[in-house]
C-alpha cells in the first residue's frame, strides 16, 4: 500500500508517478510525469523535473520540452535543490541542501552530491562518488566511479574564454575515470583527463592529463610520485 507523507503547499504535476514511502516536505514543486521511486525522501523548497531556460545571449541551441526526470529508490534530495528535467538519478543517491543537478545529467548509485555542488549539463556522473561541499562539474563531463571530488574544485570547458566563434563547436568537459581523486581548490582545465587512480593535490592547477596512479601537484600541475600501494581503489 502506497503511503505518502506530504508536506504544506507542494504541487505535484500530471502524469508524476511516486512509489511507496515517499515523504515530501514543504513548498517542493514537481513537474509533469517525473518519476520517483520508493522511499525517497525530498525536503523543503525542492524543485525536480524544471525545464531549462535559455539566455537570449546563450550560443547553445533552445531546445525542445525534454523529456521528465527519474529518481531511483532510497534517494535524498535536500532543501532547496534544483533536479532539472531528463536527469536521471540512480538508486540511494543523497544530494545534500542547495545543490543543482542539470538537464541530461546522469548519476551513479550510492554517489552524493554536496551541499551547493553544481553538476551542469550533459554529464554522466557514475557510482559511488562523492561530490563535495561547493564543487563544480562543468558541462560534458563524464566522471568514473569511486570519485572523490573535494570542496571547491572548479572543473572548466571552454579555452577561449568566451571569445571567438572558433570556441562553439569546441566545449568540451574533463574526464575523471574510476578512482581518480581532486583535491580541494584545485582547477581543471578544458578536456584533460585523470586516469585511473590519478590524483590531483589540493590547490593545483591541471593544465595537461594526469597518468593513472600518479600524484600531480602545483600551478601549473606536475607528477610528483605515484600513489602509493595501500590508496589504490583495487586494495580498498
């Protein structure tokens, strides 16, 4: 038997599917056809399934109503957090307060997005991750699993900076692959990839790829040593 646990001022649009325990708190907007699996809980002010605006300045296409958000069971998606539509959100995700997942975004199982994280579009996100407290994960990123990203990392897409029409078939995001570490206020330049196991010292800036199991450390970034044995994902 389905129970539902709703909050004061919530609205809920057509064609939305809830499965069994799910609690809703305040103020939460979800919109057309979203679907969310059982026992999830959504706090206060959430807003799921939100269609993108364009900016009249954006050099991106306007595209059509996507299609609704899914939202796996046992997920969490704390007060004030933005899902946008065609998101798709695994089983047992947390995404803490304030945090904002956007349109064709992807995430992994048992991943969590941090208090303010942005994750932007057109990124796959994969399992067990940790996204922490302000990260941002730029457009067209594709992020392994057992990543750990720490506070503040800023990852970019664009060399040009905005200048150029050279740069608008040119975006492209980083790539994080299984195990591959960032440490907090570091910087990721367009397109460099960290291979397995790779990790990237706290304040550094990676302006070329990091090779797997290797530490890279400074501004610019530069190999330090290799992780050492007992930090592998393999030896966890």
């Amino acid at each position: 038997m389905q129970t539902l646990n709703k909050g004061n001022n919530v609205v809920i649009g057509d064609n939305v599917k809830l499965g069994e325990n799910v609690t809703i708190g305040n103020n939460v907007v979800i919109y057309n056809g979203v679907e969310v699996g059982d026992y999830c809980i959504i706090q206060d002010n959430v807003v799921i399934g939100k269609q993108p605006t364009r900016a009249k300045a954006s050099i991106l296409p306007d595209s059509k109503e996507l299609p609704p958000t899914i939202i796996g069971k046992g997920v969490t998606i704390g007060t004030s957090s933005i899902v946008y539509a065609n998101a798709v959100i695994s089983d047992e995700v947390f995404i803490a307060d304030l945090a904002t997942v956007r349109e064709r975004v992807t995430i992994g199982a048992r991943t969590i997005v941090g208090r303010g994280a942005a994750v932007e579009n057109d990124c796959t996100v994969g399992s067990n991750c940790k996204l922490e407290t302000n990260c941002y994960i730029t457009a067209y990123s594709e992020i392994g699993n057992y990543v750990f990203i720490a506070p503040c990392v800023v990852t970019t897409n664009d060399n040009f900076m905005a200048r150029s029409k050279e740069r608008y078939d040119k975006f492209k995001g980083v790539t994080i692959k299984d195990g591959g570490r960032i440490g907090a206020n570091s910087t990721i330049l367009p397109g460099k990839v960290i291979e397995e196991d790779g990790a990237v010292a706290a304040g550094s800036t990676v302006t070329k790829d990091v090779n797997k199991e290797e530490i890279v450390v400074g501004s610019p970034a530069r190999r330090l040593r290799e992780v050492p044995s007992d930090q592998l994902l393999r030896n966890q």
